[in-house]
C-alpha cells in the first residue's frame, strides 16, 4: 500500500513537472522577446529532444544503434526532394520522410535483428558511412557536396516567423514525446523490455521477438527521419554532413546523461548538454567545450548510471542514510 502511494506521489510530481515545463517553454518567446540566436538554439534543441527520444525507444527494445544519423539525414533529404519536385509544402512531405527513414529502418533490421549489442551498433555505423558516401555521389538529385536547398518551414516573409516555427516545433515535440511515453508505457513497451532483459526468456513467454524488434526500429526510424527533416526545413539547407558521426552520437550523449530507457531522460539530457554547449560556445570555448562535456559524461557514467533522472533519488537516500 505504501508502495503503490509512493509511486502515485512520483507520477503526480513528474506530471507536474511536466505542465510546469511546458509553460515556461511557451512564455520563454514572450519573456525574453523575439530574441533570433535564443530561439534558433531553442528550435533545435525540440528537434534533438524528437531525436534522442526515438533513439531511446529502440534501445529500450535492446537495441543499441551508432548511425541513426543515417535515418536522420534520409528523412531530411527525402522531404526536401519531394518539396522540391513537387512543389509542395515542407509540413505536407516530413511525414513522408519519417516513413521512407522507416521503411530503410524495417530493412536495416530484416538484416540484422539477429545481431547483439555493438554487433548491431556497428552495422548501423557502416550504414551511415554508406547513406552519406551515396548521397554524395547522387549529385544530380541530392546535390552531391554543395547540398540542395530546402523550403523553410514557416517562409521568411512571414512576419516573426521564427517564433511562429518555434511554437509549432514545440506541439510537435509534445506529440512525439507523447506518442513515445504511451508506446513505453503499453504492452509493447513491456515486449520492448522483455526483450532487453533477457531475449530467451521473452521467447519462452510467447514474445514474437523478431516482430517486436523491428517495430522498435520502424517506430524509431520514422520519427528519426521525422526530426531531420523539420531540422533541414528549419535551415532551409541539406547537405552530406547530416551523416557526420556527432549526429549518431548526440542522441546516445544526451540519453545517457538523462537517463537511459526513461521518457524524461533524453528531455534533460538534451537540455543540460545544449544549454552547457550553448554556454561554454559564447566564452570563446571553441574545442575547450568537448572536453568538459567529454568529462561530465565521464563523471555520470561513473556515479551516475541511471542519468540526472536519478539525482532525486540520490539526494532521498543520502538524508535518510545521515539524519
């Protein structure tokens, strides 16, 4: 009973945690005005939150991946040709490029959803090599090295567009957060864990494994492909560097730090680590910045393992250990 009480206090507090973020996140134009290097931070640090939350779901299943850039960087060019050639508008073709990064996804798993751990993380790292090696050399439709331009998502004319795309990157990301918490929180988040834990047992339970595995990589590449292109709409440019290896490894960073297999852990992570980026970048640490979020990773994996998620947790236990 007393149990049972103590996680209702955690869901209530978590809840509203939740709809206090959510307020501050929406006055935050209206607080510091229309301020054009704040909200571009902003804007992408929405579009890492989509990213890492869907690189989360599938190393919930078990999963690890080290070239989800890969996905990233499909949805993105996909959405800005079919802009492009059909003239259509940016919100009319993100869709389709989250479900051409997971249809690539479903294909990506058929070949390797046997494989474990960094077996898998490597052949998803190869596949980023070849996506962005592809595109490069695909010059007469995806532009090559001089990249190809993308409609932006709310026109330049509009006036104060930029707070206008901010607030729409915003519900979006209250969406796919969403959407993801409730996948997580389902029968199939449980499948997801199962699976995780201990794959022979999930077998054993009736768990139809390979089905669940590439669900798990659908899902996450559709909204993978979904976040890079609202990304490349937002810069109104694409380029191959969208396959870069930090793009495959911000997401683990920013999960990692935040708390792996959690809803809120690549929320925090991604805000933490951008905001410290962000902040080190304007005192003139150009590559002094890599060091110190190299060593905070360091310091969390170290004494954190469950991510800043679990610092509540931490400071519950140390004033119980020492009245």
């Amino acid at each position: 009973m007393k149990l049972d009480r103590l996680k209702l206090d955690r869901m209530n507090l978590k809840a509203w945690l939740g709809v206090i973020s959510l307020i501050l996140a929406f006055l935050i134009p209206i607080i510091s005005g229309i301020d054009t290097y704040l909200l571009t931070v902003l804007i992408l640090m929405l579009v890492f939150i989509m990213y890492a939350s869907a690189w989360n779901l599938l190393a919930l299943s078990g999963q690890g991946s080290l070239g989800h850039a890969a996905f990233f960087g499909i949805g993105g060019y996909t959405s800005a040709i079919i802009a492009k050639s059909l003239g259509l508008p940016p919100l009319a073709t993100i869709l389709v490029g989250g479900l051409f990064a997971a249809f690539i996804g479903v294909l990506i798993g058929l070949t390797c959803v046997r494989l474990r751990e960094w077996f898998l993380g490597m052949v998803t790292f190869g596949f980023a090599v070849i996506a962005h090696t592809i595109t490069a050399e695909l010059s007469w439709l995806t532009g090559g090295w001089d990249g190809l331009p993308a409609k932006k998502i709310i026109p330049v004319s509009v006036q104060n567009y930029l707070m206008y795309e901010y607030y729409l990157m915003l519900l979006l990301t209250v969406v796919v957060v969403v959407i993801i918490w409730m996948i997580m929180k389902s029968r199939i988040g449980l499948a997801f864990e199962a699976i995780r834990e201990n794959e022979l047992e999930a077998k054993v339970m009736g768990i139809n494994v390979t089905r669940y595995k590439l669900m798990a990589f659908a899902v996450s590449a559709f909204f993978t492909g979904v976040a890079g292109a609202l990304q490349i709409h937002h810069f109104g440019y694409i380029t191959p560097e969208v396959y870069a290896i930090d793009i495959s490894f911000l997401p683990i960073i920013y999960c990692v730090s935040g708390g792996l297999f959690t809803i809120e852990g690549p929320i925090l992570g991604t805000i933490f680590i951008t905001l410290l980026d962000e902040g080190l970048k304007n005192f003139g640490w150009t590559y002094e910045r890599y060091i110190v979020i190299g060593l905070i990773l360091i310091l969390v994996v170290r004494f954190l393992p469950k991510g800043f998620v679990s610092i509540p947790e931490k400071i519950k236990s140390r004033l119980k250990s020492h009245p």
